[in-house]
C-alpha cells in the first residue's frame, strides 16, 4: 500500500492531518516536519489501527537505515 498523507484544513482554521499506509508509530515521523511547518501545536491526536500494527522486516530496514 502506498503512503499517503491527507491534509485538511476546516472552515474554522484547525488543521486534521491522516496518514495511512503506515505501520506502526512511524506515521509520527511521517508527519513531524509537516506539524513543525504547521506552527508544531498538536491539540488532539488520535492513532488509526495502523499504529498498532508492527512494520514489518522491509520496513524496519527503509525507516531505520
């Protein structure tokens, strides 16, 4: 599956951000820069299923080398 980062701003200004085709915590680093550029305020944060999952073997190697 491929990575894909939906951003969405709403009418009163706040900011969602989804992220999908990640496992596990690595939707965080995915997303850090993009909340950093964002003004870095996080005011709720809610994890997918995804998060929970554990990358696998391939992954580890992509996210960590």
């Amino acid at each position: 599956m491929d990575e894909i980062v939906e951003v969405s701003i709403r009418p009163d200004g706040r900011v969602e951000i989804h992220v999908t085709g990640v496992d596990g915590m690595a939707c965080l680093d995915t997303t850090e820069e993009l909340v950093a550029l964002l003004g870095g305020e996080v005011e709720t944060q809610q994890l997918t299923a995804e998060a929970y999952n554990t990358a696998s073997e391939d992954q580890q190697d992509r996210l960590w080398h």
